[in-house]
C-alpha cells in the first residue's frame, strides 16, 4: 500500500523538522547565542504548511473518509484526528507569534518560544503516534482493495501534477533547512556568541 508508506514517510520528514526545531530552541535559550532566525523561520514554514497543505487533507479527504464509512466503531477516533488537523493549524499560529516576538525582542521571549516549540511537538507526536497506532492497522485490516486503490492513487504525488508540484517545493524548504541549520541538525554554519 503506496498511501501506508507515503504516510510514514511524510510523519519522518515533520518528526525530523520538530526534533531539529526542538534542538535548535533550546541551544536558543543561552542569552550569548545570536539564532539564526532563517533557519527557524524556514522550519515553521514547513510544519505549518507541509502538513496543512499536503498530508492532512489527503488523509481527511481519502483514508479517514473510507475507514469512517467501513469501521463505523471508529468514528470517534476518527473525528478527534480531524478535529486535531483543526487545533494543529491553530497552535502553528501561537508558533508563529512566539518567534516573531522573539525575533524582535532577543534574548527577551526565548523561553517563550521553547514552550511554544515543545507544547507543538507533543501534541503533533501524540497525533502522529494515534495514526500510526490505531488508524493504520485499522486500515490494513478493514478496507478493501478497491479503496487502497483509490486511496494510493490520491497519494500517488507522480500521477498528480499539482500535487507532484508541491512536493518538490517542499523537498525543496527541506532541503533549504538543513541547508541553514547548524550541524548536528544540519549543515549550516554554529550560531555566534556575542563576546565569542
Ligand atoms: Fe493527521
Ligand atoms: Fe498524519
């Protein structure tokens, strides 16, 4: 099943970002560091949009559509994950506020910004790991053929230009992180302190 795969997949690449953003948040909290700001800004670009433009609705629209009408029992789940696609985007938005607040009044807001960061990462691993956990096994279990046809076929990013489109802007924002994070999260260059 190409969209099980897909699935896995895409919650590696938003784990790698939030691993990364959380790394990077807490060598953010020593007064001296000068953060590259790029490089936080160009991560919460793709936490935001990756899942929101790319991985949600393919689940809302495709798997969570079919398995709500083949395992009628896991309506609830199922509404509690798409209601959780709701708040994700809502508390991208406390993210986003936190590190603009940061930005402008560095060092002031840093601790902020850590809390924001963390609180993020927690409620998006809960979501990833109840996907991974229930949903998907689930599914493996209950739907036919026909659906994993249909389903792989909306994940199929190949067979869809726009979203074939997307993704390689996204590989391309990925790319474009580790590219500016500072090793070991990526490649980019140490942060500098102030006095260092
Ligand atoms: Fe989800
Ligand atoms: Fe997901």
């Amino acid at each position: 099943m190409l969209a099980i795969q897909k699935i896995r997949d895409e919650h590696r690449s938003i784990s790698a970002v939030l691993h990364g953003l959380k790394s990077l948040a807490r060598d953010a909290q020593d007064p001296r560091v000068k953060p590259g700001f790029e490089a936080l800004r160009a991560m919460i670009r793709y936490i935001d949009e990756y899942p929101e433009q790319m991985h949600h609705p393919k689940e809302d629209q495709y798997l969570f559509a079919r398995l709500a009408a083949r395992a009628p029992e896991a309506k609830a789940l199922l509404d509690g994950l798409r209601a959780e696609h709701q708040q994700g985007a809502r508390l991208v938005r406390e993210l986003e506020r936190a590190l603009v607040f940061f930005e402008d009044a560095a060092p002031a807001g840093a601790r902020e910004f850590l809390d924001a960061v963390n609180a993020y990462a927690e409620f998006h691993w809960k979501h990833m790991r109840a996907e991974e956990t229930e949903v998907l096994p689930l599914a493996e279990k209950r739907l036919s053929a026909e659906d994993w046809r249909a389903i792989d076929a909306a994940f199929d990013t190949n067979a869809d230009p726009i979203a074939g489109i997307h993704e390689r802007d996204f590989e391309a924002l990925f790319s474009r992180i580790v590219s500016l994070a500072p090793a070991p999260i990526g490649f980019g260059s140490r942060w500098g302190k102030a006095g260092a």
